[in-house]
C-alpha cells in the first residue's frame, strides 16, 4: 500500500521519464519494467485484470513496448502478428507513418484548444465527415470514447424528439458507461448496475416485426419513443449479420412512427466491414450515427455522432453546450489524426482492402472449417471482422491461448464468450495472413486433441 510521498513520486516519475525517451534499454531495465507492470497493475490498477491476460505466466509478462504496421513487440523484441487490432482501432495499421506524421506537425504547433478561440481543425474535420457518411448527415460532435458517444446520442434523440424511451436488441454492446450499459444487451453487464435508464425495451436483434411492436405497444398506453439503438451487425454478440434488409425495415419503422434510428457504426464503421460505413449496405441514412475505434487512425482516441439537420433542433442552437461539453472532445490532435486517416483510406482504398482481404481469410477459415468441424463449428464475418465459433468457450480461449503462444494475437468477444474474433490491420500483408492460418490450424489441431473432439 502506498501512502502520500512527493518526494518518493517524483524520483519514480524521473524514472520512468528516462524509460520513455530513451532510445534503448539495457537488459537489466527491461527486466525492471516487467516486474514493475506486474506489481502496479496488482497494487495500483486492478488484482483481477492479469487474470484475464494471455501474456501473463506465474512468473513473467509480455509487456507491449512498440508496435509497427500489422504487428507489435514486448520489451525483448518478441514480435506478435495483430489479429486483434485493439478492438477495431488499428484498421490503418500501428503507427500508420503518414497519419503520425501529421499528427506530429500539428503536436509543434498546438495540442489542445483554448476552448474559446475558434478551433479551425474541428470544423474542418466536421465538414469532411459529412462528405463520407450517408444521405444528409451533416452536423457533428466529437467525444473521446465509444460510451461517451453513445451517450450523446441517447441524449440527442431525446432532444429532438421529445420521447423518453429507447429501443434496443437483446445482445447488443454499446459500452459501459450508465446510458450506454442501459442499451446493452447482456445481463452480466447491467446487473450490477440496476436500476438502469428505466425506459429502455430489448427486443430480438434482426427481428423488425418485433421492434414495430414494441414501438406501437409503448405508444398505445401513450409512451413516447426517442430512438431506436442498433449496430448494423452485433459486434460483441459474436459477429451477428442480420438478414439484408433489416436495416431497410429498422428505418421505415423509424418513419413510420416518429422515432430517431441511432445507428452504433463505432466497430463497423471506417471501413472495417467492407464499405466504409456498414449502413452503406443497404443505403440507409440513420438519423443519428456514432463512430470511433478507426476514426482515429490508431493514433489518437476520437469518436462521436453525426446527425441529420432535422435532428439538430433550436435548442441545441441556442445553447450549443446543452448537449455536452467534453473538455478534451475533437482536440486538435485528435482531428488531425482523423483528417489524415480519412485521407488515408481514401487515397489507399481501406474499405475495399478490408473486403478483399476479408474474404481471403475467409476462404481460408472454410477450408479450416471443412477439415476440423468438431472445433470450428462456424465462422462468419464482413470485410475485416470476422469470428469463430467453437463448441465451448474453454475450447476458444484454448485456440487463442495456442495463438498467443505462437506469437498472434486474438481474442474473444464480451458477450458471446464461446466465439472468438479475427479483427486485423487492412495493412495485414497475404504473406502474414497465411502465416496466422498455419499457426491458427496448429492450435486448433491441439484443442482438438485436448478436449477429445
């Protein structure tokens, strides 16, 4: 347990300045490091949160140090192939040069904003914004993290719809802060935190017929509803596709009764699914959309929404900081990461990278499928996010476990534990991603010994 000692905080602060900036480290500092990740993380962060780490032995961790294009390294230079993509956030790779690049020059210029100037790169990345999503979106604000942006749209439909209550689907994640978690579809996730935003119903994801009856129910017994939440395919449930057309239905529903559609594209979106945002699909244009994850390039935390104008009421006009006022939220460096990371996938066709390769690794996963069925019982996917299933979630983490031994990196899902995601960079060379397949058959012939299946 640690008491107050600024004398003792600034000689450790000293210490770890020096780690960061120097060039090199001996053997002896490394091996420091990795005891001292250890010990904060067991004292200072959480005791649970190396339970649930791969990289961590009883005796010693993999602790991350530098990361470049499609893979990272610990400490010792260890290299691990990115299968994971932090969640979606690595769609342009690590340290995408060109986005570092920019983010780099405006760094010399100025970090963060005055908050009362006229902050010229949000408007600017607020423009662009509107010129790649679909239909009439038009106005933006920007947040931090995926939560937070789900909170100002739950916030927003309200707003303009004057409605109390909101739609979601039964598996759907769409963070953990108390607006978001109350949309969520897992029980273990809300439990804890009950009672929630009251007016919340979850109805079956990609069932319509079930969302207009509830809608219509609620507005029989005069309850109003404000919006209407959906990721167009359910991330954390387990890469959930709906049937074509679901969306379509979603919107007409959303019409037909007075509701805003939010659409969460912060996993889907940026290209990861194939298109650049996943509602592209079906040429719908929600009335609210959040992203995040990619939209920062992998370089900086940035997410947000984008409305249409006839969600963009006088209130909001009137009191432009009605709806928040994130002190940190669409920062200087945080738009210029953004900006540059829409260049980039412009320029370098992300999107359509995301398809190709997507369907590259799934041509694969059925071969492997075909060969070991008792293990891999499905796999399923859009563009660059994909899942496997196994039978139990004991018999996934040992796939990943096999992974992570021989140096790839993946992970489950938070809601559907037995299915395990293949997030990588668009910038995944071919020549690594048969390498991930030899190494994915590898450990899938090992569970299939271990478990007898």
């Amino acid at each position: 347990m640690t008491v107050c000692n600024k004398e003792l905080a600034l000689k450790e602060a000293q210490r770890v300045v020096g780690y960061i900036e120097r060039p090199e480290l001996t053997k002896e500092e490394k091996d420091t490091i990795v005891k001292d990740s250890i010990s904060n993380f067991n004292e200072n962060v959480n005791p649970g949160w190396l339970e649930y780490r791969k990289s961590v032995s009883t005796d010693a961790a993999f602790v991350e140090w530098t990361d470049s294009v499609d893979h990272f390294e610990d400490l010792y230079g260890t290299q691990f192939i990115d299968c994971l993509g932090g969640f979606g956030i690595y769609t342009c790779g690590h340290r995408n040069p060109e986005i570092l690049k920019t983010v780099k020059a405006q760094l010399d210029r100025y970090a963060l904003h005055s908050q009362e100037l006229v902050d010229p790169l949000r408007g600017y990345l607020a423009n662009i914004l509107a010129m790649i999503t679909p239909g009439d979106l038009q106005y933006a604000f920007f947040t931090n993290g995926g939560a937070e942006a789900v909170e100002m749209a739950l916030k927003l439909a309200r707003l303009a719809t004057g409605g109390r209550w909101y739609i979601s689907t039964v598996g759907a994640f769409h963070g953990k802060s108390m607006g978001a978690i109350s949309m969520g579809g897992k029980g273990a996730y809300r439990e804890d935190y009950t009672p929630l935003i009251q007016q919340v119903q979850h109805v079956k994801y990609g069932d319509a017929d079930a969302m207009e009856a509830a809608i219509k129910n609620l507005q029989a017994v005069g309850e109003k509803v404000a919006g209407v939440i959906i990721e167009p395919i359910q991330g954390e449930a387990g890469v959930i596709i709906p049937a074509e057309g679901y969306l379509t239905a979603v919107r007409a529903i959303c019409d037909k009764y007075g509701v805003a559609m939010i659409v969460d594209e912060i996993q889907t979106g940026m290209g990861r699914t194939g298109t650049m945002w996943r509602c592209e699909v079906e040429n719908v244009t929600p009335d609210i959309m959040t992203y995040g994850k990619a939209f920062g390039g992998g370089i900086m935390p940035i997410t947000g929404i984008i409305a249409r104008p006839c969600m963009w009421g006088q209130k909001l006009i009137d009191n432009p900081w009605i709806l928040g006022s994130p002190t940190f939220g669409g920062n200087p460096l945080a738009c210029s990461a953004a900006i540059s990371t829409i260049k980039y996938m412009l320029e370098n066709d992300i999107p359509g990278q995301c398809k190709v390769k997507g369907e590259y690794l799934m041509d694969k996963l059925a071969e492997l499928q075909k060969k070991y069925p008792t293990v891999l019982k499905a796999f399923r996917g859009a563009g660059l996010l994909i899942c496997m299933e196994f039978p139990e979630a004991e018999v996934g983490y040992a796939v990943t476990k096999g992974l992570f031994d021989r140096h790839v990196m993946t992970a489950g899902t938070l809601v559907n534990a037995k299915t395990v995601r293949i997030e990588p960079p668009a910038t995944l060379s071919y020549e690594h991603m048969d390498e991930v397949m030899t190494k994915l058959e590898a450990s899938i012939v090992d569970a299939k010994k271990e478990f007898k299946l």
